[in-house]
C-alpha cells in the first residue's frame, strides 16, 4: 500500500482551518488538522513544500515509523509548526488505519473507557453580573463544567477571554481580524484584587457541584501565582490554568508550596520533552497539549501514558482554532484514556462548519459522544471547502499600563 498524493486546503467559515487529505493507490484516503491559530500559513508551507513530497510512495500503515521519520529526519525539529504539520500527517494515517481496519480510532486505542467525555464551555461577561448569566446559560444546557472569565472593574481594556460588550455571554473569542495586533492594558493588581472575591461569588451562586475552571492565561509571575492560588482556595475550583508562563517550570514549585489547587497547563507546549518535568514531579494536575500542536495522536498518546503514570489527568486544549478533525481525534483518545479529566470544546457547530466537516459525532447534556464511524469518523466537503481561504488575522498584544509588553 503507498501514499499516493496529498493536498492541503487552508479556510473556513471565521477560521483558517488548516486541513490536509492524504491519498493512497487503495482509494482510502486520511484526514489531518494543522491550524495553529494566528500563523496558519507556515504549518501548511511545511506540509507542502518539505513534507508531502517526502512521503509519496511511503506505506501509509506505517505511522510510527513515518512519524520517526519526520520528527528525527528534520533535524531542527519541535516547535509549533513543524509539529502541527507532523501532525496533520499523523492524524491522517490513523484515519487511514481505522478506515482500513474498519473500527473507530478509540477501538485501535484499546476500546471505550467511558461512554462520553465530559466537556467545558466558556462562560464570560464584561462584568460579574453578565459573567452569571453566562454560566447559567451552560448550566441549562446541562454542562457540567464551566471556564469563566470576567471583566475587572477598572482594567484599561478587557481581560484574556473577556468581551468589552455586555450581554456578549455566549463563547466570547478574541477578535483576532487584521494582520497588525490589537493591544490590550493589563494590570495584575486590580485582577489579583478582584477575582478571588468574584469566583467565590460564583461558588455561592451554583453551588458545590458545578466545575469551575479559571484561566489565568500565563500572566501572572510565580509569586504572585502563588498568592493567587492561595487566596482561591476556598472557591474549591476543577483547575486553575496556565497561571504562569510555563517556560519557566521550577516556578510551578513556589506555587505548590502555598497552595492545593489543580494546576492545568500546556496548551502552548508541542512536545513530550515540555511536559515530562512538570509530570514526573507533580507540578501539574491537568496536561492540556492538543493532538494538533503536540505532533498527532502518536505524539500526544505518549504524552497522556506518561501523565497516567503520574496521576496527572488530560485536559486537552479544545479552544476553537482546532478544527473538527483534531477535535474528533481527541474525543476518540477521551473515551479511551484511563487518565481522562476533561475536554475544552466550544460548539463549532454552525451549519456552515458541520458542512465542511460532516459528523456524527455530539454533545449532548455537557458531554461528547464519539461517532463509531470507522477512523477518525470526520468527511470534508471538498465543494464546500471551495468557497472559503485565508483570512489574515492575529491575536491581541498585551503591555501593562506603562507600555512594557506582556504574555498574551
Ligand atoms: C485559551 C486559548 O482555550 C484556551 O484555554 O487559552 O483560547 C488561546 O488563547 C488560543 O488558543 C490562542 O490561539
Ligand atoms: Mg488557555
């Protein structure tokens, strides 16, 4: 069996989907997702200018040693791009071996270990009273678990994952339109002030049972995440995420020394050698690589055995830049992970993107149910794909008030 062609298709409907199809001389043909969000273009310069080329001919059935092949014969390898388009070639080969063992992915993964995986929305206001309002609009849906983010009296412009308009309460993103950053003030006092109060109001509010999860989006220095974790405590939350920059992975130390709350990070990480410190010494709760940045699912299912060793469980990062490839190709490692904790998902699911992707996979009360279609259970419509292309875009900028630059 060969690989026989491969094309990569980039656009969607308000996204820059990334998708790759690879072709074999059976008739079989495989799906991967290499979007990373804000620089969609190079993963796909890399999948068509080095990569394609490459594994003509190859025996799609090989994935492991396909995947050895790009990551050890690049040379200058990791890093976000080279492992999104790894990964689109990865994803797209286990589609293949599903397809050609007719079974879905999560059988080939050692079968269902749960009938669903719960999931969590984004919940969001310009302030506390429209953030409220937010969550009860999910808790109604039935979910389960809740990120929530709010505006802080005060703050120059909104905060990460915040929309400056009230009543902007259903799965606010960043508008990411124009190729030249938009800024946004920041000032870590009037957040570390605020928010503790605030999510123990929201405690109050829905009571023990509701997860609630907080993202502080790498803004904070150690001690100050420290303090902060310190002071949420009582708020009792499911995790509390990427607290600091996570280049620096001793600094996680002084943040577990003063407090217990679960610490969730690596959604910017690509590779296992970023994760494996953070995991062998309990400095995380929660990994939350996504199969599309962390190399494919070869890649990604070494990173969550790994974590299972160490009682760290998944969280992978489901923010909306994944397109409903990669996001199927997580939902069939979430019913087959013994370590699962959770998914991010935001409801793609406009009729424009289940045209472009049609699949049966769904959520339903909070939860994600996984499509027993055979691979990875996801169709692209080429004829809908051609009405779509890039869009340039990018994400906001943060400086503090002063104008020093600062983690986004
Ligand atoms: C975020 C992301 O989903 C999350 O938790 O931190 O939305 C992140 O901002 C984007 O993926 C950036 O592209
Ligand atoms: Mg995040």
């Amino acid at each position: 069996m060969k690989i026989t062609d491969a094309k990569v298709f980039v656009g969607g409907p308000g996204k820059n989907y990334v998708t790759l199809k690879i072709m074999t001389d059976q008739g079989v043909y495989g799906l991967g997702d290499a979007t990373l969000n804000n620089r969609e273009t190079l993963p796909a310069a890399y999948l068509t200018d080095y990569l394609i080329p490459a594994i003509i001919g190859m025996d799609p059935r090989n994935s492991e040693d396909i995947w050895q092949y790009l990551y050890r014969g690049a040379y200058f390898r990791k890093g976000p791009i080279a492992m999104a388009a790894f990964g689109a070639i990865d994803m797209a080969l286990w589609d293949i071996k599903g397809k050609l063992a007719n079974m879905p992915l999560y059988q080939l993964f050692g079968g269902k270990s749960r009938k669903a995986a719960m999931v969590y929305a984004h919940a969001t206001g310009a302030d506390l009273d429209d953030l409220m309002t937010s969550i009860q609009f999910y808790v109604d849906q039935g979910y389960k678990a809740v990120r929530v983010q709010c505006g802080i009296p005060g703050m120059p412009t909104a905060g990460y994952g915040v929309s400056e308009t009230k009543g902007d309460v259903e799965n606010y993103i960043t508008d990411f339109s124009g190729i030249k950053p938009k800024v946004e003030i920041w000032d870590t006092g009037r957040y570390m002030r605020y928010m503790p109060d605030a999510l123990l109001q929201i405690r109050d509010r829905f009571g023990p049972d509701l997860k609630i999860l907080h993202d502080v989006h790498h803004r904070l220095t150690p001690r100050e995440a420290a303090a902060f974790a310190k002071a949420v405590e009582p708020v009792d939350l499911f995790w509390l995420e990427d607290p600091t920059p996570a280049e620096d992975q001793d600094a996680l130390k002084m943040l577990r020394q003063h407090s217990t709350v679960p610490v969730a990070i690596g959604e910017v990480f690509n590779s296992i050698w970023e994760c494996n410190n953070l995991i062998e010494q309990n400095l995380i709760d929660f990994i939350r690589v996504s199969v599309t940045y962390a190399g494919g699912i070869t890649h990604a299912k070494r990173i969550v055995d790994l974590a299972g060793l160490h009682n760290v469980r998944t969280g992978f990062h489901g923010a909306p830049s994944h397109s409903p490839i990669s996001m199927a190709a997580q939902a069939h490692l979430n019913v087959w992970a013994p370590n699962f904790g959770i998914q991010e998902y935001l409801v793609l699911g406009t009729p424009e993107c289940d045209a472009l992707f049609p699949s049966d996979h769904y959520l339903e009360n909070g939860m994600f149910y996984v499509s027993d279609a055979p691979g990875l259970g996801v169709e692209f419509n080429e004829d809908e794909a051609a009405q779509y292309s890039y869009k340039a875009g990018s994400h906001p900028i943060v400086r503090l008030e002063d104008g020093t630059m600062w983690d986004y």
